[in-house]
C-alpha cells in the first residue's frame, strides 16, 4: 500500500493498488448515429453531435410530423425528401462529420397519392449519398386518418422492393410498447415533450394483444414475400417487447434508440442486456433525434461510457457503435 502524507487514510488509500483502469480510450471513440432526423434540429443540436465524436449519420427523411398539410399528398412527401437534400452538404461543411440519407414514406399518416412517390423514389436511390430506404413499416394507429392494413402492406412492400433492387438496406419504424409506469398527464394536452396532436390519433386498425410486436412479424413476412434479405433490414426502436423476436427469430438488425428513455423506457440497459444474450454482432443503437420530441443528441455518447459501467467489452462497444452501422450502412470506418 502506497503511503499518503493525508492525516488519516482516506478512500484514496483503498483504490491506488485498485486493478481496475477506466478505458479513456472511450472519450475519444467515433460513433455513428443510424437513425436521426438532424436536418429538422438546431445548428447547436447539430454542433453537439461534432462535439461528441459522432463521425457519421444517417438522416432520415420520412416522417409525417413535418409536411406541412394534413391529410398528406405525395408533393409533401416529396418536399421532406428534397429538403434533406439541399441542407445535407452544408450540414457536413459546417458540423464535420459525413451525414448520408434515408427516404421512406411513412405510415403514419396516410398519403392520398402514394404511387407517385413510388415512381420517384427509384430515382432517388440511385443519389450519391442515399444509404438506405425507410424509416417505414407497419404502424398500429395513425395520425389525422386511419390508413387500411392492406395499403400499408403496399406501401412498406414496394419500398422493400426498391431497397431489394438498389441492393439498400431498409430502416423499419417498430412500434414501441410503451413501459406501463407512464405518468398520467393532464387530459386534453397530448404527451409533454411530444409535439404532436394526439387528439387525432385515430383508433388502431391493428388490434389484438400485442399489435407492437405484431406490426414487426407483419413487417418481416411482407420482406420475405417481396424478396428483401432479412439481414438488409434494420429494426429500429428495438425494446424489450421485440428483441427477442428480432434477434431470435429473424436475421434482421436490432437498433435501440436511445434518446428519448422518457417516453420509451428504453436505456443503455436494454442495450447491454442484448449484447449479453445475443452477442454485438447484429446490434445497433440511434439517437432517432427529431424536432417534434424532447431529444437527446448526446445519449449514444452517454450510452458508450454507461454499456462499459454495465460490463460490455471495450470491443463490442466500438462495434456496437461504430463497426456494425458502419458496415450496414457503407461508411468506410
Ligand atoms: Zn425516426
């Protein structure tokens, strides 16, 4: 025991012949965030990314929060997908890190005329900086109008076609179950920290006991009768309610998202709980940032010093957040 000049010993005469070394190679470790919406956040947001070693993104363009009109038409689809475009390259020049693209159509909403964006979207795959199709999949209840399970079952199977041709991987929108220890808030307001309507949710047109995790077992089966390999889709808002199912039962990635743990329930917990079961190799984790929610931007780079604390191995964090959506997704790390 090494002698202290401190009066009486202190904790500190406890921990010097301590074994245990906290990698600080960890602060230093680039990430990749898989699944964000940073075009639609601030220049600070986007600054906090950089200051935080994310060194590369996948922006999503596809969500029904921002079009301006309700219900939704193909022109406003078309708008979210050519505004991503023209911020894409000035976001990198001014932030650093290398941002690519997502297009989906969601199903969130319904969109009056879903084929003209069909007859588009091949077009933008072939862009430079497109990664990937979605975020999509079936969804349980809409926004504004019901949207019928068959026409989601075509919109979410043509988008698997496209990413089968253009050999892209799909980013599917998974329902979260949502933890049964919410906080009940004030009638009438919606969800704090969710800047959406709810009073126009509408009633689900998918039921049943489990109609989250029903809405992934539809999503893969529609992957398997279009053709799309299961390991060209990335589950996104992977949760307790569909890890196993994802990871047991299907070929596909598993991606948690890790900012918003108020409203999902979902930590760096769950994450390492996966990794312990599964191994790291088909997992994955997002921030899923957006204007519309209470976001956090630094919870991967959070997540990356928490899954160490939690016992995951140095290795299996850097491929978790670094190697796996680099490979996925085609970024050169
Ligand atoms: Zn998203």
């Amino acid at each position: 025991m090494t002698r202290q000049p401190t009066r009486r010993p202190t904790d500190e005469v406890h921990l010097t012949d301590d074994e245990f070394s906290p990698p600080s190679s960890l602060l230093n470790l680039p990430w990749i965030d898989c699944h964000n919406h940073a075009q639609t956040l601030s220049w600070e947001d986007r600054e906090r990314y950089s200051l935080t070693g994310c060194q590369g993104m996948v922006m999503v363009a596809s969500g029904y929060h921002w079009t301006p009109y309700k219900p939704v038409e193909a022109e406003d689809i078309r708008f979210l997908w050519d505004d991503v475009i023209n911020r894409r390259r000035t976001i990198e020049r001014n932030h650093f890190f290398e941002a690519r693209l997502a297009f989906g159509v969601h199903t969130g909403v319904p969109i009056a005329n879903p084929d003209d964006l069909f007859a588009a979207m091949d077009e933008y795959c072939r862009a430079e900086p497109v990664v990937a199709l979605g975020e999509t999949g079936i969804t349980p209840a809409q926004h504004v109008q019901s949207w019928g399970l068959d026409e989601q079952r075509t919109v979410v199977g043509t988008q698997m076609e496209l990413a089968a041709d253009h050999d892209l991987p799909i980013i599917l929108h998974t329902p979260n179950k949502r933890p049964a220890d919410q906080p009940t808030y004030r009638a009438g307001v919606g969800t704090p920290g969710y800047e959406k309507n709810t009073n126009l949710t509408q009633d689900p047109v998918l039921t049943g006991e489990n109609p989250a995790l029903e809405a992934v077992r539809m999503d893969i089966d529609i992957a398997d009768e279009v053709g799309l390999t299961e390991d060209q889709i990335v589950a996104s808002h992977a949760d307790p309610n569909n890890v196993d199912f994802l990871l047991s039962e299907t070929e596909c990635y598993a991606s948690f998202t890790l900012g918003y743990p108020w409203l999902t329930g979902v930590t760096a917990a769950d994450v390492a709980d996966a990794i312990d079961r599964y191994g790291p190799d088909r997992i994955l984790v997002e921030t899923d940032c957006a204007n519309v929610l209470r976001t956090d931007v630094r919870s991967v780079k959070r997540a990356i010093l928490e899954l160490y604390r939690l016992g995951v191995d140095e290795d299996d964090i850097r491929q978790v957040v670094l190697t796996n959506p680099s490979a996925v997704f085609g970024f050169d790390y």
